[in-house]
C-alpha cells in the first residue's frame, strides 16, 4: 500500500498529470487498487433507441465512490450541473477538492463522456456507463489528452458507486487551483517520494503510448522542474530504453531522504506488463540510491541497494 501523502501536494501533482495521462494523477494520489479494480462486468443498463440525454445528465448528478477494499481510502467524484465535476479527497487534517469540466453524449454505445482540465486545450476523450446495479463504469486507464476515444471498456475498468444525489461540495472541502504553473510542495520530505511516484507512473504512460520510457521529464510533461528548492530530479536511461529506466531525486538539505525510481517492463502470461519500485534511503542523505535490483521471478520484488529499502505501493 502507497503512504499516505499531504493532501494538497497531491492535488498538486494530479493537475499536472492529468495533462499527460487522464487520471494517472489518481493513482499516484490513491493507490492503483481503488482505479483498477478488474472487471466484474457488470451489466450496462438496457437503454431505450429514444432515450434523452436529460435522462443520462440527471442520473449521473450526484456523488460517486471508488474505494480500496483493502483499506479506507476512498475517491469522490460529484457531477454537478453546467457540466461541473468535482473530485475530492477525504482528510482528517485538510480535505481538498478540484474543479474540472465534463460533457455527455449518451447516444453512442457506449456512451461518450468528455473531461476538461483547466489550462489544458485538449480534453480526455472517454467512454462510461450505468449500469443496471447501479454503479458508474469508467473507462480511466490508457486515456490521454487528444488520445483517440476508447471503443471498449477494459478488464481494468474503474467501478464507482453512487453515495448520494447531493451535487455540492462538503463544506469542508477546500478547493485548490489548478491553474498553478508551477508544482509546489508543503512538505519537503513528502517531495521526494510523491514526485518519483508521479514519474513513475508517467513512464508507465509513456510506455502504452510510445513503446519505450521517456529520457527526459520534459516528454512527461508533468510540469516537474529539474531542481526545486529541495531535490534535484534526474533521469538515468539504462543501455535499453525499452526495458527499463531509472529516475532519482537528490535531496539539498542534509535533513532530507533522497529516493530512486525505477520503471521497468516484464512479461506475465506472455503480455508485456509495466512495474514501478521507488527506494528510499535509510537515513538523510543528499546521494540517491544506486540502481535497484530487478525481480528474475514474478514472485519476487524490487531489491533495493544496501543503505536504502523498498517503498511499499
């Protein structure tokens, strides 16, 4: 399971992910289980051939659920109306929201949902679903700014359930601003990790899209800098770019961790699959970790260099 980060530095990081790879951001900010459940294919609802799109809009109004059965973490998205979508993460300390935009065509089958982020010109093409119990099937996984629309729902599917018809933000919940053009963390400890993690899962991106791992952070896209005031963040390409590709945030304060990332392909039951490790050092220091070890089985994890240990995800 993924540590859990400060809010708003999440939040943060999603704005700029989501430029790259639609709801990427999501997973780095809960962890993969509560996007990627596999599909229990569900049963869409049968719609009639004079179906209005009134229907659709006002059954997708309200709250909807995605939760880590194996934990309490949980992603929630409101529809509202004016093509409002908010998305929220519940915390004790600071619970935080942001705003994007959505548009439904329920004419195709399945049926067309567009999602805008802000300072973002291209939205995410998608498909979605209701289902005939009642959940809201989304195809999240491999979408992509001015990527061409999904035909088809994956085994991958993201399953939400709806909590309430309420089209509203909690009082609670502060909304943070993703016009920001530059990402800025609250906790320089938390920094290192949560940028790693966010490249990490870009490079998996990447790869669906390019067949190979990104050299540069500038091809992510991420809005990552090359040096903050508390890391500097490199990637190290490994001889072949195909296989594997490290990246490291070296930390520039002496009381701080520094980490390394590593992203690698491996085949499971003959499909190529992509991972992601990240090692974090046992105590501070300003020199990330050597190159991990990479697993020879399926079995086996990510062995991480002497004076570093593996970072649960």
């Amino acid at each position: 399971m993924s540590k859990i980060l400060p809010i708003p530095d999440k939040l943060s990081i999603a704005s700029k992910m989501l430029t790259s790879s639609v709801f990427v951001a999501l997973l780095v900010t809960l962890n993969a289980t509560v996007l990627a459940q596999p599909s229990t294919a569900p049963i869409p609802t049968q719609s009639q051939p004079n179906q209005q799109k009134n229907s659709v809009a006002q059954k997708l109004l309200g709250q909807w659920q995605a939760k880590d059965p194996s934990s309490s973490n949980s992603l929630n998205f409101i529809f509202a109306p004016e093509g409002k979508l908010f998305i929220y993460f519940l915390d004790s300390k600071n619970p935080t929201g942001i705003e994007l935009k959505y548009r439904i065509n329920p004419i195709p089958k399945p049926m067309h949902i567009d999602i805008t982020i802000p300072s973002n010109q291209k939205p995410v093409l998608t498909i979605f679903e209701l289902t005939a119990d009642g959940q809201l099937q989304l195809q999240i996984e491999g979408t992509n700014p001015g990527k061409p629309r999904p035909t088809a729902f994956s085994s991958q599917v993201s399953l939400f359930r709806k909590i309430s018809d309420a089209t509203t933000l909690p009082a609670n919940i502060k909304l943070t601003d993703l016009n920001d053009n530059e990402i800025k963390s609250n906790n320089p400890q938390s920094e290192g990790q949560l940028f790693i993690g966010a490249i990490n899962r870009a490079q998996q991106a990447y790869y669906l899209e390019n067949e190979k791992f990104s050299s540069t952070l500038e091809q992510l896209q991420l809005g990552i800098k090359p040096e903050t005031e508390n890391y500097r963040y490199r990637i190290l390409t490994q001889g072949n770019q195909n296989q594997s590709v490290i990246s490291t945030a070296a930390a520039k304060k002496p009381e701080l961790r520094s980490y390394t990332g590593i992203a690698f392909i491996r085949k499971v039951k003959n499909d190529v699959s992509t991972f992601t490790a990240i090692c974090e050092t046992d105590k501070p220091s300003t020199i990330p970790p050597v190159a991990p070890k990479l697993p020879i089985k399926e079995s086996q994890a990510v062995q991480c260099p002497r004076g570093s240990h593996l970072l649960s995800q």
